[in-house]
C-alpha cells in the first residue's frame, strides 16, 4: 500500500544501529544526527575525553552500548555526552510529571455585592470567599454602585473592609479598596499560600 506524501507529513521512526537506538523528533541530536566535523566528548561519569572526530567519538558510543547526544550544539566544537538516551528521556518526563503534579495553580474567583446588601447575604458571601481562600484561591470581592450610589462609595468601602476584617482569620488584603468605574474592588489572599512564600 502506497503512502500519499503531501510534503506535511511525517512519519515517527525508532531504529536501532551499534548497540543504540536512534529516536527522531527529540529534543536533542543524537547518533546518526549529529553532522559536525568534530566535536567534544563527555563520558557517562562526566569526565572530559577530549576534541575528537565525529567517526571516533561514535566508535566510543558504540563500545559503550550508549547513545552519542549533542548537549551543547553552540559550543565550538559542539559538545556531545555518552549517555542512554531513552532512559534520561523517561526520567526526564518523570520529573516534569512530579513538578506537574506538585504545582498548585491558584484562581481568582469573585464575590460581588451591593452596597444595599443585607446581613444574612453578605454573611452567606463572607462563608463563600473564606471556603475560597482555605482552598489556598485568591479572591476578588467587588461593590458595584448603581444610579445615586455613586454618591455614596463611602458606604461601599466600609463593607469591603467589614468583608476583610471578618476573612482576617484566614486571609490577608493583598491590594487596598480601589474604586474604577460603577465598582469597587478588593483582593483577598489565603495565609497559608503567604507563609508559604516566606
């Protein structure tokens, strides 16, 4: 069966040649990839063995059953290290999947209200924001004015800093009421995440 080539596709080999395997698409040129002249050679332990030809230092992979690997392709003569490639690959992916999952990525969620807003509401909105911020989530409380409120955003502050003092248990401001447009708005941030930093 035939394969249509339209110039866009490609196809992903894994082949072996002396002893190591040849894996396309990598980040890194390896074996039969690298084209220089020359280059620099590193042993697996990391010792210096000196500038060498390219056909020498794939000798020296090929006896060592390990991959010849460009790690610094802008050095002159590039440098390339003796090591096995598939396996620095997969605990390469490892760590990242480590650091993935060890990364917490915080959200900024919402609390609006009015400056009319009743006692039991804005308790129920008090409740809503501190189970944010014990989620270690930033939050954002916003007043927003309407008509002649604009007259009153004295009244808009207080609440905002009534909202602060009683999230002050497990929150600290992190950016004082600020006015733009029709709202006001505050941010409100975990403890926890701030102790953390320290």
């Amino acid at each position: 069966m035939r394969i249509p080539f339209s110039g866009i596709h490609f196809l992903c080999l894994s082949f072996r040649t002396g002893g190591a395997f040849t894996i396309s698409n990598t980040a890194h040129q390896i074996n039969e990839e690298i084209h220089d002249k020359e280059v620099r050679l590193i042993s697996a332990q990391g010792e210096q063995l000196g500038i060498m030809p390219l056909a020498e230092a794939m000798a020296k992979a090929n006896e060592a059953d390990l991959d010849l690997v460009k790690i610094s392709p802008n050095a002159v003569p590039p440098v390339c290290k003796l090591m096995d490639y598939g396996k620095y690959r997969f605990e390469q992916t490892k760590r990242d999947k480590e650091a993935k999952k060890n990364q917490r990525i915080v959200e900024v969620k919402e609390v609006r209200m009015s400056p009319g807003i009743d006692v039991n509401d804005f308790n129920v909105k008090v409740r809503n924001a501190q189970r944010f911020l014990a989620d270690g989530n930033r939050v954002k409380v916003a007043v927003r004015f309407r008509g002649r409120e604009m007259a009153h955003t004295d009244i808009g502050k207080r609440l905002l800093e009534k909202f602060a003092a009683d999230c002050a248990d497990v929150a600290t401001m992190d950016k004082e009421p600020k006015l733009d447009g029709r709202h006001m708005t505050m941010f409100l941030s975990c403890k926890q995440s701030k102790d953390n930093k320290k």
